[in-house]
C-alpha cells in the first residue's frame, strides 16, 4: 500500500507527494550494487558509473529492456560480471521518487 503526503502549495490547494512504501535494495550474497547511468550505447547497452567508483559497460537484458525504460542519470541495481569485472547486467531501476529516497536515507 502507498503513503501519500499532503503538502500545502502556496495558492491555496493540495498537492500529493508519494511516499514509497517498499524498496528493493541491493542484495549483497548476489554481489549487486548502486550504479547510476551515464550514457546511452545502443544495442541494449550503457555505460553505469557504480557506487565502488568504477565505470562499466552494462547489458540490459531482454525481459527490462521491453518493459523498463532507462535514461541517463537513473539509479540502477546492476551485478559485474565474475569473469569480466568491467562489464555488468542491469537487475533493477529505481523511479523518481525510490531515488530521492534512497538519498535522503544515505543509501546513495
């Protein structure tokens, strides 16, 4: 269920913020980590700056790449490779409002 906020706008009226109720947040036994996008490649390919500090080329893989739509500058969830450490797979992208929470929390 969703929590929503009101907060008073200055003309009198209401605005209504979301609030996320549920985020998913990296799994570590899974070796997954924060990476925010940087450039769109083609292809099904970007390029993520991780949260280690690292640049990789990620692959977003079919099953996201039809229902997920990524931008540069979103907060991802991506898993490096084991035998290439400088490529990685896109696992998850975070929405407006999971991001400026995951900020305001010092997730990210």
């Amino acid at each position: 269920m969703r929590k929503l906020k009101l907060v008073n706008v200055k003309r009198g009226g209401f605005l209504i913020e979301e609030q996320p109720s549920k985020v998913r947040l990296p799994r570590k036994n899974s070796n997954e980590i924060f990476g925010t996008v940087e450039k769109m490649l083609g292809g099904s390919r970007i390029t993520v700056r991780s949260q280690d500090g690292k640049t990789r080329m990620g692959r977003i893989p079919g099953k996201m790449k039809r229902r997920v739509w990524l931008r540069v500058g979103d907060v991802i969830i991506i898993r490096p490779w084991s035998i290439q450490d400088e490529k990685a797979d896109v696992v998850w992208r975070y929405l407006p409002p999971q991001a400026d929470w995951l900020r305001r929390k010092g997730y990210i």
